[in-house]
C-alpha cells in the first residue's frame, strides 16, 4: 500500500494544519491521513492533538488505537529524514 503513495516532507505536512492550507493532515507510523472530512479535526485540533504533524508518539496517550485511521485516506508517506 504505501509503496504507491507520494512521499512528503514534514514542511509540507506542517502546511496542512487546518490553519495555512484548506487540506489537514496528520502522519501516523509514517503514513500521512487527510482528515480533513472529520468534525473531530474541525479547524486542525482534536483535543490537544494539533493536524500538521506526526502523532505516532502521542497516540499511547489517546482514548483509542490506531485502528481510527483506518476510516481515513491514506494520501502519502511521511519522508524519512
């Protein structure tokens, strides 16, 4: 699956943060999901989640598994650094 999709810098994941680009992103496990559709990223924040970055880290922390982006559109691949 994530073979075929584009890679992305974390600059342009950044871009996608509900605030500078209409499009809200988030990367997870070096996945990058569009959640834009999601009331619960309405404005790029979800809780004290902020779109625009990778929550691999923050995900122990949240009520839920990663299984909650398997409704979302994987749209590309976090580029390594």
């Amino acid at each position: 699956m994530s073979g075929e999709l584009p890679e992305y810098t974390r600059a342009h994941l950044a871009l996608r943060n509900g605030q500078d680009k209409p499009e809200i992103w988030v990367a997870l496990d070096g996945i990058i999901y569009d959640v834009t559709r999601s009331r619960l990223w309405r404005d790029g924040k979800h809780y004290e989640h902020w779109a625009g970055q990778d929550l691999t880290d923050e995900l122990k922390d949240a009520p839920h598994n990663a299984n909650v982006f398997d409704k979302f559109k994987a749209i590309g691949r976090l580029k390594k650094t």
